[in-house]
C-alpha cells in the first residue's frame, strides 16, 4: 500500500510537471512591463553595458496602447540598462534581483510622468531624475527673472550664486536618498560618480604640499567613493568613465606618476577579483597614452605584467596568455631606459658593414625611419641640423632604413643632407628589432658612452636637452664620489 501511494504522488508530480511543460506556463524571472502613452506599434530596444560597450540584450514592440514587455526566463545581469524608444529617447533602467515591475509615462514628458511599480531601484531613479528636471527649469526660471529685472546683461557671480545654491540643495536631498536607501544600486551607482569632494578641496588647499604630494594624495583617494565588493557597478558606465579619467585627466603625463597610478588602483582591487581582472586587461591592452607626452609605454606594460599579470596573480588566464604576457614583456624590456642599448651590424650604402658599437662618440642617437613615412619625412631635416649643430660636442647619428629599397634610401639620405650620418639598411639583419622595441617610425633612442639607453620615443628637440641631463648626472656623482 505504501508503494502504491508513493507511486500515486509521483504520477501526480509528472501529469503536473507535463502539463505545465505543455500549456507553456512558466515564471519568468524578468517581466518589465512598459506603458508609454503616445507611442504605439513601434519597436523598442532593452541595451546594457559593460566597460565602454553597449549591447542590446532585447526588443519588444508597442502595441496599440503603449504597452510593451520584456520577458526573459533568467534574469539579466544586475547593472544600468537603457530603453531606446524610436526617436532614440532614452529611458534609464536599474535592475538588481527583483525584475519584475512596470514602468508607466507619457511621451514626451518621459522623466515628469513616470510612474513606477514594484522597483524600489527604479522609483528611487525615477525620484532623483525628476529632480534634476525641476532644478534645469527652477535655474532657467530664476536666470529669466534677472533678466526681467532689467540685467539683461547677467551678473555672472549672480548666475553663480543660484547655480551654486541649486546645486547644494541637489547634495542634500541625494545625501536623504543615500541614507534611506544605502545599499541599492542607485545608491551605490550614483555615489561612485562623485569624487570625494572635501578631501579634494583639502588636498588643493594645503599649501604645504607639494605638486607630488598633492598628485599621489588625490590618486589615492580618487576611488574613495567607490565601493568594489559590489560588481553590479562593473555593468553601469561609471566605472569605465571613472577608469580613463584617472589615467588621462587626473595622473600627469609622466611615466613614474602613470606607474603610482597603477600600484595605487591594482592594490586597491587586489581581494576584488572581477575588477582586479577588468583592470589590469585593460591598461595592459587598451590604454594608450598620448605619444606626445613622452610617457614610456614599455615600462608601464612590463611592470603591469611583471607585478599584476603573472601565474600568481592573474588567475583567470591559461598557460598561453601567460606565456604571451611574458614573450611581449620580455621584448619590451630590453629597451627600456637605463637597459644596456645592444650592438647593432648592419651595411652601409656602400655595402660595408658598420657597427653601432665601433662608434667612439660618447653620445649615439639612433634613428629608426621608413623613407615614405610623411613624419620620418619631416623628422629627417631637423635630425640632419641637429646633428651638425652637436657633432662636435659628441653627438653621432646611426639611421636604420627600415624595409626600403637601396634606390629609394640612397635617394632619402640625398634629399634631407643625412649622408654625413653612419647610415645603414635592417635588409640583411632583422634581429636588431629583439634588441631595439619599435612601435612605429620614426624612432628615436638615445644611448650615451656606456651605451646605456638615456632616452626613447625622441623628438629631435630633445636629443641636445637629454644629453646635458646625462652630463649634469655625471658630474654630480663626479662630486659625490670626490667628497
């Protein structure tokens, strides 16, 4: 009997599974329903994003009455998502673990009339961007009654002092929205857009420091407002926008500063794995310093991958992207400032071959350039000055052609006055581009009389200035060693 009432209740178990398997019935974990009044048969996309890229993740279309669902059996992946309705306006989108709720507005007062239901994220956003609408029209509204009071030239510190006032009421009412609402993605979202403003106004006030100092404080507090054990922001735009900032507003184009900036944000993320990922991908692939500032790439990407991308630490890459890690690295570093320049052998126009080290001048500039490259072109002249100019004081120049035929080099060399120089070809000796990192031509690296590498990435005005850095470094250790 026992076996026939166990039986019994699987048989009701499996007609119920089957039947809901039939009739299609299942719960789906995201129903977002969207009503827009003034707006009906028309397509309407769901996007998200991750880092700087956007994907649609859905589309729903409007009926005749302005609604619309996206349905989806599994949830979407907490972050900020965007509506975009046909005009291309944009609706904003929260979503966390409850994602089914519904949206209701009108077109076009989309922020003013939405009414939302069921999303404690999404009536928290709703309630802030209808603030931000209300203080656009309150500032619009007070800038024309200056104006109707008879300035119609507008005080400036007047227009200040309401934007000001404006703005600091917008502090305190999200300041009452963070507190009543403190772990919410909106919370969390819209806090990470803001930098620690106090600690930054007394950073800048503090005549004490120096522009260091004050350089290295503000990167070690840029991230204060961000809190990294919530990867939801990781799938919002704030954490990439705040990322490029950080390198290319708030860290100073100079290579030791660009390295702090490094140390600083992968120790910061250094027990949150996603972002520690995310990171170090990114500046070891994607970030490109202005070539203008002269910021060594070379030493920044060795020493990421040194510290940040080894077996230890970089805990989602196989074998093969290690080993792809370390070979890049590896022929980065032979170059970098303060490594040994290796000799070069290549022939000379006239067949013969010339040695970088045979050269007695204590200083060697090497010149890497293509003979159709419009910059090499406009660096070869001012390179042929410059060389005359401080021949006599030690200055050689040894310019490598690089893959050009013999008839088009020989012609280069006439035309921009560099056959004075010791001129020679890569044709028979490729090897030199293990020794000597190239990202593009032209090229410039500057070796002094140990041939060790002074400078890299060169423009010609730099050679005179680097070589007395080198001497003023020399005779000061001349005199430490005297006393």
């Amino acid at each position: 009997m026992k076996y026939l009432t166990i039986i019994f209740v699987m048989g009701l178990f499996l007609f119920s599974y089957c039947t809901h398997k039939a009739t299609g019935i299942t719960k789906e974990e995201t129903n977002i329903h969207l009503q827009v009044n003034g707006l009906s048969s028309t397509w309407i996309y769901l996007n998200d994003v991750y880092a700087n890229k956007i994907s649609r993740v859905d589309s729903a279309r409007l009926d005749t009455e302005g609604n619309a669902y996206f349905k989806h059996q599994e949830k979407y992946e907490p972050g900020a998502y965007s509506i975009i309705l046909p005009d291309s306006s944009v609706l904003e989108v929260l979503l966390d673990n409850d994602q089914v709720f519904s949206l209701k507005t009108s077109y076009p007062n989309l922020i003013q009339d939405m009414k939302v239901a069921g999303s404690t994220e999404n009536e928290v956003l709703y309630t802030s961007l209808k603030y931000d609408v209300g203080m656009s029209a309150q500032f619009q509204f007070e800038v024309q009654q200056l104006q109707a009071n008879g300035n119609q030239e507008l005080d400036e510190n007047a227009v200040n002092q309401i934007r000001q006032r404006l703005f600091d009421g917008k502090d305190a009412f999200m300041a009452k929205l963070y507190a009543q609402y403190p772990n919410t993605l909106f919370t969390k979202y819209q806090s990470a857009q803001e930098p620690p403003k106090a600690f930054l106004n007394r950073i800048v006030a503090d005549t004490t420091l120096d522009e260091n100092e004050r350089t290295y404080l503000m990167l070690d507090h840029y991230w204060d407002n961000v809190d990294f054990s919530d990867t939801r922001l990781l799938r919002t735009p704030v954490i990439f926008n705040r990322l490029t900032n950080y390198f290319y507003q708030y860290s100073p184009n100079q290579t030791m500063t660009k390295l702090r900036a490094i140390d600083v944000l992968m120790n910061k993320v250094a027990n949150y794995p996603e972002y520690y990922r995310f990171f170090a991908v990114w500046i070891a692939e994607d970030y490109d310093p202005d070539k203008e500032s002269k910021i060594d790439k070379e030493l920044l990407y060795v020493h990421l991958v040194d510290n940040y991308l080894n077996e230890q630490r970089a805990f989602w890459a196989d074998s093969t992207q290690l080993y792809a890690w370390e070979l890049r690295a590896g022929d980065k570093a032979k170059s970098l400032v303060g490594k040994q320049g290796q000799n070069i052998e290549a022939k000379d126009p006239e067949g013969k071959t010339r040695a970088l080290y045979d050269i007695e001048s204590p200083y060697v500039a090497i010149f890497f350039f293509h003979p159709e490259c419009d910059h090499c072109q406009e660096t070869a002249p001012k390179l042929a000055q410059v060389y005359q100019e401080w021949k006599d004081s030690g200055l050689e120049v040894y310019a490598v052609a690089m893959g050009a035929p013999e008839e088009e080099w020989k012609s280069f060399l006439t035309k921009y006055n560099m056959e004075d120089m010791i001129n020679v070809t890569d044709q028979d000796n490729y090897d030199m581009y293990s020794n000597y990192y190239i990202m593009g031509t032209p090229y410039i690296y500057l070796l002094n009389s140990e041939r060790t590498i002074i400078g890299k990435n060169l423009n010609v005005e730099d050679i005179p200035r680097y070589m007395y850095m080198d001497q003023q470094a020399r005779a000061a250790t001349s005199v430490e060693q005297v006393n």
